[in-house]
C-alpha cells in the first residue's frame, strides 16, 4: 500500500506538470478542471503516503526530507484551494514537480527516527505540527518579501523579470494570507497540542520559546483580522508578516541560543 500510493502521487504529480505546462503553453487564462482534479488526486495520494513515511515501524520521523515532503503537500493543497478561485497554473506548474520530487525522496531517511517508546504519539504529533507552522510560516515570509520588491517595482514603473510570468498582485496577495492563515492554523494547534500534552511549557528551558511563540501567533492574529477587516494589504501586510517570523524566528532559535550559548557562559 505504501509503495502504491508512493509512486501513484508522483505519477500524479508529473501527469498534473504536464497538463499544466500545455495549458500555461497555450495560454489558456481560464481554469482548467482536469489540471485540479489531477492535483487532487495527487495529494490525496501523497498524504496515503505520507502517513507511512512519517510514522514508521522504528518510530516517528522528523528529518529533513520527511518534513520537506510534508511542507510540499501543505503547499501544494492550498494552492489547490486558492486555484478554484484564482488561475494559479504557472504556480501549479512550479510546485507539482517540486511535490514529485519531495515525494521520490522522502522515503530516504536523513537522520535518526525518534523511537515510539521516547515520544508518546500527543508529543509526536506537537513537534509535527511546530515543523510544519513553522514552515508554512517561512514560506509565507519569502512570499512576503517577493511582494515588497514587487510593489516597489510597480511602485516605480518598472514591472518585469519572473513577475511578468506570474499571476496578479492581487492573486499573489490572496496567497500570501492563504498562507499565513493556513500556517496560524497549524501554529495554533501547535500550541494547543503543547499545552495538552507537555507539562513543562513554562518552565526555565522552554519558557522563552513558549512566551515568544504566543506573542508570534498573537501578531499573526492581528495581521488576519487587519486584513478581513481593515482591508489590511501590501506593505502593511508585508511588515506585519515580517514583523511576526521575526519572533516566531527568535521563539526557535533564540532559545536555543539563551540556553546553550548566554547560560553556560553565565
């Protein structure tokens, strides 16, 4: 079964390349329903396989080319989402080869597998989702970032390079805060499985990443309702979002940093 649904997700995914590429070939600005159905299927596949790859017989992985397969499923369903309502088939063109080959390599481990008997499933689970906010998070910074130099470029009259080949500003917005709200998503459970199942949140080692982590999912929160009811948007949205990784950045690496670093000097 593992292995069906392995090869069937890149099968799909290259099949989902092909379709795509005809159509950004033959210019079609309209939505093409087999291009979607074919990407359905692939990430109904992929995420079959992922549940094989990701909880294994030793025990649960979290490596670089598991979560890599992951975040490229993620991606890749919310372009879905956002594409029955927006023509995304250039995204879709880049991103389906990229689910193939995060696919083609995730069943080759890049590190130790945490055994079960270590990490109860609830813990498992919290550690899975941080990973894939964090992510999703990361991904929606870059797009944060493209958008600023895009803005700055229209800005100044002088539209060109890849932005020619891309959707509408206003399409690359629309995914900028698909994926901040479908990161929040995975933040907020994040943090919820955390609190359920870990009892030392607050205490000295993992007070820094816990407080952090809240201030950053507060900022994301802002920015969200900001944008659903202000009308929130281009630079605004671009600071904010910068604003908030920044501490999400700071709640994963800083307290690695306070801990190993500052406290054993100190």
């Amino acid at each position: 079964m593992a292995a069906i649904a392995h090869w069937t997700a890149i099968l799909l995914y290259l099949a989902t390349t092909v379709v795509a590429a005809q159509t950004v070939f033959r210019q079609h600005r309209s939505r093409n329903p087999l291009l979607l159905v074919l990407l359905a299927g692939a990430l109904i596949a992929h995420a079959l396989s992922l549940s094989f790859n990701l909880v294994t017989a030793g025990g649960y992985r979290f490596d670089l080319l598991a979560m890599l397969s992951l975040v490229a499923w993620i991606v890749n369903l919310l372009i879905l989402v956002l594409a029955c309502r927006h023509p995304l088939t250039l995204l879709i063109l880049i991103m389906a080869p990229l689910g193939a080959l995060a696919e083609l390599s995730a069943v080759h481990s890049w590190g130790n597998v945490a055994p079960r008997q270590q990490l109860s499933p609830g813990i498992a689970l919290h550690a899975l989702l941080s990973v894939s906010a964090y992510s999703l998070l990361a991904l929606a910074t870059l797009q944060a970032i493209y958008l600023h130099f895009l803005n700055q470029q229209l800005h100044n009259h002088r539209p060109g390079g890849v932005s020619r080949f891309l959707p509408p500003l206003q399409t690359m917005e629309s995914l900028l805060f698909g994926l901040v709200a479908f990161g929040q998503l995975l933040l907020t459970a994040s943090l919820v499985t955390g609190f359920v199942f870990l009892d030392n949140l607050f205490e000295h080692g993992l007070m820094h990443k816990t407080t952090l982590s809240l201030v950053a999912w507060v900022l994301y929160s802002i920015l969200l309702w900001g944008h659903w009811r202000l009308g929130w948007r281009g630079n605004t949205a671009v600071r904010w979002t910068l604003t908030a990784f920044a501490i999400l950045l700071l709640a994963y690496f800083g307290s690695k940093l306070v801990l190993e670093v500052i406290l054993q000097r100190s």
